[in-house]
C-alpha cells in the first residue's frame, strides 16, 4: 500500500468511526448542524492518551503525540491540534499516566500453548534458562549437580509426604542422562517424576513407577515401538513410550487444581510481558478441557483475549471423509466466548519432529547419524493441506527441519499450480533449520513465516558440537535473509518452548547472542523495527487480524504495551531490560500486579478426574508429537 493510498485508507477510517457515532445519537429527522453538534455533545466521552512517545506501526503516521480512544477503539491518532480539531464538542477526557513512558502497539503472542504451559509452569521449573515467574523467579540449572541440589531442596519443602514432586525443565544434552537411581536419591517414599524440556521425556523414581503400576507385565502390552522408547531399568520413558505410559501418570502430571493454578500463572506471567493478545495453533479437541480452560481465559477479569486454531491433522485422522473434517472444524467456533475466540478459517497442520529433541527431518546427517522424524505421513499431510487448501483456509505449518521445509514448500507449489489462490499467508512456523534457496523459494511462493528466535539463544552452542555442528546451528532460524528477501515475519515463542516474553525475542532476533555470549550467524541479525513488527503488525497479519490489531490506527482496537523506553532507539542489548507499566486492552488500564477476580474450574463433580487427566495430557501429546493416543 502506497502512501496516498494509505493516507486514504486513514481518513476513511476517521470518518466512518466518527458517523459511527453520530449516527448512534442523531434521530432520523434531525437534520440541522446545530442538531448534529448537539448530539456530538452527547456522544460517549472520549479519552486521549498522552505519553512521551507514541509508536503506531503506521507507516503513513509512524508517531504520535495523542491517541483518541471510545468504546474501546481508536477514534483518532496525531497531534494535539488535529485531535481537537477532529473531536470538536464532543465530550473529552485528558489522561496524563502515561505521559513518562512509551506507547506502542499491544504485544501478541503469535503462538503459544496454555495448557501445556500451565502445567509445565505449576511445576517446579529447573532448566536451561531464567522463568520470571509472578511472584518467583527460577534461576537456570548450572549443571546436574546443581539440579539435583535445587530439587532436593523443593522436596524437603513439601508438607504432604505422599504428595508427587513433579520437575519440569531437565535437559540431557546440557547436563547428562536423567535416570531412575538420580531420582530415587531424592526420595524413595514420595513419587518423583521429571518432566524434559523438550516435553516428549519424562523419567520417573521406583516409588513412582510402583504408585503408578508401571512394570515389566505393563510393558508387554505395548506396541513394538513404545517398547522400544521405555526403558523401565532407568524409569525414562520417551515419544510413544511416554505417551504410552500416560494413561497411568496424566493424573499427577494434569489435574484440574494443577491445570487452574497453572493457567492462573501463565495469565499473570504474560500479561506482566505485555501481551494484549494471543494464539494457540492446534487447539483443544476435547470440550472438557476447553471448558475448563475457558473458565480461566474467558472471563471479563482476563486481561488479554486469546483465540485458537484446529488441529487440522487430529480432524483428518479421525474423520475419513473430507466434507465431514471441514464441518466438524466448523462446529468448534460454538465451544468459545468471552476474551476466548475460534480463528476462522485457519488450521495446523504437522510436517516433522521437534527442536528439543533433535528429530527435526534434515538434508545432510546430523553429527552422530540419528535420524529425524515425521509428525505426519506424506499421504496424510497432502491430503489435509489439499482438504484445507481448497476450502480457503489459512494453513499454520510446523516445520523445524530443512528436509521438513522442502516437503511444506513442494506440497505448496503443486497446490498453487492446481489451484492458484492470492494472499493465501501460508505460515512456516517455527523454521528452525533451514537454508537460502529456501527462503527464496518460500518468497516466491508466497509464504510467511513465524519464528522462534529464542533457539539461536539457547540452542546454538550447544547443537554446534551436538546434532547439528556449527553452521547449522549458528544459523537457526535466519530471519535476517528473511527481512532481506522482504518476506513477512512474525516471533513467537511457544510457551513453554521459549519464555513467552515478546521484548526477550526481540533481543534474541536483534542481538543473536549465544549462551556463551558470542554472536551466532551475524548475518541473520534482524532491524530493531523489523523485530518490533515481529510482535505486533506482522503477528497480526499472521493471523489475519492486521484491520484489528497489531498498530495504532482509526478504527482498531484500542490495544496498547506501555514501556519505560523505546525498544527502536534504546542500546540494542538493552532491548529485554525495558520496563513494562502494563496495558491497554480495548480501551481499559490493566497495570502489571492487577488482582483478578478468582475463577474456579470446579470439574471434580462433572467429569472424572482421571477422564480429564488424560483429556489435558492427551491434548499435549498432540501438540508435541502431532499425534492422538485417544484410539
């Protein structure tokens, strides 16, 4: 869009906010303006908002000194004078609070997971890195011995000898083997389960497995390949294995009471960040568990809204004939409301395996020869890209290998060569390995991308001389040729993949510093703007919501991230130390600390424990594997 055509776009919006209003006030037979300046009188009041700086992601209006706000939308965004001049009598409300601090758009966490983020974060949180949580923060694990000291530590703290101790966080090629014997010299009469960062492991101490009934006799029943993936001697169980043996731990790892106090902390910790709105991609198939989490994430007391994208790979399973996968991702819209919503339209699908395990599907070996892994046969994939190819959605793609990207890229092309479709936004999500013929390619395709910066952060010393050696890793997610071959990027961070943290990820795609504080792949550096649209106008286009959010505009909500300093213009390595005041959500102040009234989830007495025990670990293996284990 040129810049006549969006300052076109702008006063259109104006006016049509402004007859919005007065046509709400005006009766039919009025019409003198001595009328119309009455009933402006009359109108809801507006407030302005005055801060030492307003950031807007308009490129027709990139600053700004006030911001007109009704409703909860944006009436109008400029100067003092053009303001006054713009709202005339109508009634008007200065609001000074933020007038030592920075405006900008409302953050948006493009992709994240609140279930399995608020498990893993009622957890006792050991890992590779710093959680400020509300209230706490968990330094990260120096090594194994300091793991076994700190989780010691937790279990002398607990009251209730009979009470799990579940870890979540462990990292095996950053502090060695996790096994049974480490376990049961934290306890051998309280049950201990560790819960790996990568989510597909966890390891469990004698008292546990006895608790749980797992043994040799249990074992047997299994499949060839979840008997492969356990090893009972050492009490690790890992991808199918762990999903194998669920049924027997979901109801430590997922009980309602857990799953509340956990979305409770994943709503303050990311509102504390500054986040105005969020999304899940593959979504939760199981009413019990959206109910549940609805009772948390909908309310009016949240404060930020939150929508959810279908698992498009689960539905296709399930359903063998097209129409029905395509009417029953329909009927989901029904079982949202309030601050939570279904994204129309828009489905995820699965390509191959996972960063933290290393089973992304790559070109060239990894450095000890294992292999990588599918979440979705070629067949399966084709069909439920071309189901929803043809039906106009939106496709979100999880793609973490470069191998895994070329089977995304050809299924694209042959689709778009059958059926051409404009603006069709294609996601590559993730994009952790990849290489430059590729980003040209997805540049002519069409494709968008959503990255996780937050590997190169954490992963790239250790991938150099583990899996993936060091170009592969130093250039793990390379945004830079992205921004170059003028691809549309967002960031996200997967939570609880990367800390849910939108000013952290763009330090990350800014700095590109290692944990060894060398910078990795400076090429792949990203602009301080190019970062900043990452998190709110490109995260919305993302998502198909650009005309609502992502920027201060006439017309859109009235979402804003308050900030001590300026990410654009502060010391780039300063960029995650910036202060957040808090939000604007649709018009309304919610400063970090808010006391939010209390939900109950209360689903003791209408479902079984154990039923929505395994609903909440079933809906997480799906989105860590890309597969049910429900049939």
């Amino acid at each position: 869009m040129n810049n006549l055509s969006v300052k076109v776009h702008l006063h259109k919006l104006m006016f049509l906010t402004l007859a919005s209003i007065v046509s709400m006030t005006i009766p039919s037979n009025c019409q003198t303006l001595q009328d119309i300046g009455s009933s402006i009188q009359s109108a809801p009041p507006v407030t302005i908002y005055t801060a030492k700086e307003i950031i807007t992601m308009n490129p027709a209006k990139p600053k700004a000194e006030a911001v007109a706000v009704v409703n909860g939308r944006i009436l109008a965004v400029g100067t003092h004078e053009e303001l006054g001049k713009l709202i005339g009598d109508q009634p008007t409300r200065l609001d000074k609070t933020f007038n030592d601090k920075v405006i900008i758009p409302g953050f948006i966490a493009q992709h994240d997971h609140p279930v399995l983020a608020a498990l893993t974060m009622a957890s006792e949180v050991l890992s590779i890195e710093d959680w400020s949580l509300p209230g706490v923060t968990k330094t990260a694990v120096k090594d194994k011995n300091d793991f076994m000291k700190r989780l010691a530590e937790a279990e002398k703290l607990m009251e209730d000898p009979d009470e799990p101790l579940v870890t979540w966080g462990y990292h095996p090629s950053f502090y060695g083997p996790l096994t049974k014997a480490d376990l049961d010299k934290i306890s051998l009469t309280r049950p201990v389960l560790a819960w790996l960062r990568s989510c597909h492991e966890i390891v469990l101490n004698t008292k546990a497995l006895n608790n749980c009934a797992i043994d040799e006799s249990l074992i047997k029943t299994w499949e060839e390949t979840p008997k492969k993936q356990s090893n009972l001697a050492e009490g690790r169980f890992w991808e199918q294995g762990m999903f194998a043996v669920a049924p027997k731990i979901a109801n430590i790892l997922a009980t309602p009471e857990k799953l509340e106090t956990g979305l409770k902390i994943m709503r303050d910790y990311m509102h504390s960040k500054g986040i105005t709105f969020g999304n899940e991609p593959g979504g939760i198939l199981v009413k019990q568990l959206q109910d549940a989490v609805n009772t948390v994430m909908s309310g009016n007391d949240m404060p930020f809204s939150w929508s959810f994208i279908a698992d498009g790979k689960t539905l296709c399973d399930k359903y063998k004939d097209d129409a029905q996968v395509l009417e029953e991702a329909g009927k989901l819209e029904t079982w949202y409301y309030g601050k939570t919503s279904l994204a129309k339209n828009q489905i995820k699908l699965f390509s191959d395996g996972a960063i933290y395990s290393q089973l992304m599907q790559v070109r060239d070996p990894y450095l000890d020869h294992h292999h990588g892994e599918w979440m979705t046969d070629k067949d399966v994939f084709e069909r439920a890209f071309r189901i929803f190819w043809d039906a106009g959605y939106q496709i979100h793609i999880h793609v973490n290998g470069d191998a895994g990207l070329d089977r995304v890229l050809n299924t694209l092309e042959i689709n778009l060569r059958r059926n051409p479709r404009f603006d069709h936004r294609t996601v590559i999500v993730h994009f952790a390995v990849s290489q430059k013929d590729q980003v040209d390619r997805l540049a002519k395709l069409g494709c968008i991308v959503s990255g996780n910066p937050y590997y190169t952060a954490a992963l790239a010393d250790n991938y150099s001389k583990n899996g993936l050696g060091p170009e592969r890793a130093d250039n793990m997610v390379r945004m830079g040729d992205v921004e170059r071959a003028g691809v549309s990027f967002s960031y996200h961070s997967d939570m609880p993949m990367a800390p849910a943290d939108p000013l952290y990820l763009m330090w990350c795609g800014v700095n590109r510093l290692t944990a060894s504080g060398r910078v990795a792949a400076p090429d792949q550096i990203v602009s301080r703007e190019g970062a900043l649209k990452a998190v709110t106008i490109e995260a919305a286009y993302s998502l198909k919501m650009e005309d609502q959010i992502g920027s201060i505009e006439p017309g859109k909500l009235a979402n804003f991230t308050i900030l001590s300093e300026n990410p654009v213009t502060c010391e780039p390595l300063k960029i995650k130390d910036i202060k957040v005041w808090g939000t604007v959500v649709e018009g309304k102040k919610q400063p970090v600390g808010n006391k939010y009234l209390k939900s109950e989830l209360g689903y003791s007495a209408t479902y079984g424990s154990d039923s929505f025990s395994f609903a909440a670990f079933n809906h997480i293996q799906r989105i860590v594997t890309g597969h049910d284990h429900d049939h």
